[in-house]
C-alpha cells in the first residue's frame, strides 16, 4: 500500500490540529507561509522533524522508533509486540495509542480519511538507527560481490540456484531475520562469538586487528568469533572505519521482535516538597498586578511611539530593548507584557506597526 503525500493528509487534519502543531513546532509558521503546500514542505523536513522529536518525551521516541521498524500504515495493536515496558511486559493497547497520539500532535503521524495513519516521510530520515538497530542487511550486504554473497548464503545453508543478486539478498535477509537460523550459527561459532552481540543491544563493533578481509579469505575455519560473525553475515564490516555493524534484522531477532525496551509510558513524578499556598496566592497576585502595570505602560508607549516589525513579522531585539528602556523594566518582562497583551487582544504582532487596537481605549 503507497503512502499517500503529506500535502493530501494535512488537508485532513483540521485547523484545530494544524493551530496546534503550530504551537509546538513554531518553526512551521514562521516566517508565514503562502500556502498548506510550504507547510507540508517543511513539516517533512529532516530538520524540523528532528526538532520536533527534540521535544518529544521518552514513550513517544519509544514507540516512534517502533513504528518506524514496523512500517506503514501504523496501529497501536501491531506496535504492541515491538515494545515492553520497563517492567518487562509488553504495554497495552491504550499505552501506544497515547504514544501515537503525541506524534500525531506534533505532525509526525497523519490520518487519512479511512482512519489509517501514516509516517511522516521525514521520521524514517531522522531516526536513522530506531532502537538502536542497525541498517538493514539488503543495504549493508548489498555492497559485496555476488561470489562472496553466494558464499555467505551456503554457509546459511541457503539453496542459491538460479537466484541473481537481487533475489539472494532477499533470501539472506530473510535468513537472518530467523531467530532460529540466528541462534544456529551463534550456538556453532567459537567461544565468544554469542556473547559479542551482547543479545542484540549492540550495534557496532570495532574488530581487534585491520587485515580483517585478509584473515577472512585465509581462515577456512572461521575460529575467530569476528570473523565467524562476518564470514555468517551477522556483522558486516566497513573497510574505511574498520567497525561491524550488526544488520538490524539480526538484533531484531535476537531481541525477540522488540525495538523499544526499558520505557515507562507514565514516568514516576519527580520529588515533591510541601509549599505555602497562601505564600504563593499572594505571589501571583503581585506577579499579576506588576504584569498589569507594565501592559498599561506599555500600551501608552506603544501609542505614541508605534513598534516597527521586521520583515518575517513580530519585533525584533532592538525593538524590544527599545520598549524595556521606556518602561523601565528588563527585555523579559516586555515580552511577558506583550504577550499578556496579545492574549487579551489589545496590541496585533503581525508584519505592521505595533499600535494599540480599539480594545485598549476600554
């Protein structure tokens, strides 16, 4: 099933989900856009997607991750399975969907109009290795040769007759994905060899010695516990950093099928001490009544000194230093009077002079 484009999905959202993602991905509205289309650009952008996830709390990372490796369209009830909590057992239903649900606040997942949901195209991109995984075993062994491919695939007892290239990879891709043809050549390797892979939580490894590809083609036996991982496909290695990487299949299975362990969907609560409430009602009353003050100020300012924007709207640091210097306050406390202001519908902060609208003569 294709993925429908991200323009068609945004169109589905409804402004009260786009005035949110607005709020917590401000890089989509600023500077404003011309069209949904520009949104769409930018909400699939590798950058502000990863902003985004910058954001994003532990659970949503974890199941974004899951979701990722399972692929589209997503649902919680197949996500299930990819994740468990940090007590050891796999979340519910409801766990993920609210995990789902915070992707979906931030533009990282989109609905079409028959309920399914779908990736943003630019979380793959940015979440490179989801779980800590590797890359796939198509694309890190897609690099060798043919004759070494077939080799690879007779030691996974795989029958390669009359496959090209392209169908072998497939076959030895889905090789080892195979717990069972995983733990097969772990469990005949040489001493260490399982104990490398440190049970699929590891990614790279860095090899003892540079001739690996020498001492590979030499040793017939394989009795290195690297080279029997290189010589199995179960660690490919990069000729330029000398590092193996573990393909993500490979510690997928290893992991019984779960990409996200060790997260809590509701964290416990940081440390809490007793305060005085009445200390504190009457600290937000003066906190009011001094944002009160300084509004008022600065609405005269403003009425007789109009704020000049900048081209891309709202004020800039020199406009700001200017209104705390007529007010006599520090350049936080103008934009918590503008703010305030704003909120209450007595100034605009758009791309014209700041001036004080009709409400403010009330």
């Amino acid at each position: 099933m294709s993925s429908p484009k991200v323009l068609e999905l945004l169109r589905l959202a409804g402004a009260e989900r786009l005035a949110h993602a607005f709020a917590v991905r401000p890089d989509l509205a600023r500077p404003r856009p011309a069209a949904l289309a520009e949104v769409a650009n930018r909400c699939s952008s590798l950058r502000s997607v990863l902003n985004a996830l910058g954001e994003a709390d532990e659970w949503a990372m974890a199941v974004a991750s899951a979701a990722v490796v399972e692929g589209n369209p997503v649902t919680a009830a197949a996500l299930v399975p990819r994740m468990r909590r940090a007590d050891g057992q796999h979340p519910t239903e409801a766990e993920v969907g609210a995990g789902l649900d915070r992707l979906r606040d931030r533009l990282l997942l989109l609905d079409d109009d028959a309920g399914a949901a779908w990736l943003n195209p630019g979380l793959p991109a940015a979440l490179t290795a989801p779980g800590g995984l590797g890359r796939p075993a198509t694309f890190l062994l897609g690099r060798l040769p043919s004759a070494d491919l077939r080799t690879l695939a007779g030691r996974l007892e795989i029958d390669a007759g009359g496959c090209d290239k392209d169908e072998l990879l497939l076959f030895v891709a889905g090789a080892l994905a195979d717990r069972g043809v995983v733990d097969a050549v772990l469990d005949t390797g040489p001493p260490g060899t399982r104990e490398l892979l440190h049970g699929g939580f590891l990614r790279l490894l860095t090899l003892p010695y540079r001739n690996w590809w020498t001492a590979l083609q030499r040793s017939t036996r394989l009795d290195d516990p690297f080279l029997w991982l290189v010589g199995h496909g179960l660690l490919v290695i990069d000729a330029h950093t000398y590092q193996g990487e573990v393909p993500g299949e490979v510690a997928l299975a290893l992991r019984n099928g779960v990409v996200s362990d060790g997260f809590d969907p509701a964290p416990p609560l940081g440390p809490t001490r007793a305060v005085d409430v009445d200390a504190v009602d009457r600290r937000g009353a003066d906190r009011a009544g001094a944002t009160v003050q300084n509004v008022a100020r600065l609405l005269d300012l403003l009425g007789a000194a109009p704020g000049q924007p900048l081209k891309s709207g709202g004020l800039g640091a020199k406009e700001v230093r200017r209104l705390a210097k007529g007010i006599d306050v520090d350049e936080a406390e103008v934009g918590i009077a503008l703010g305030a202001a704003r909120i209450a519908g007595l100034v605009t902060l758009a791309w014209h002079p700041v001036v004080p609208t009709s409400a403010a003569d009330d």
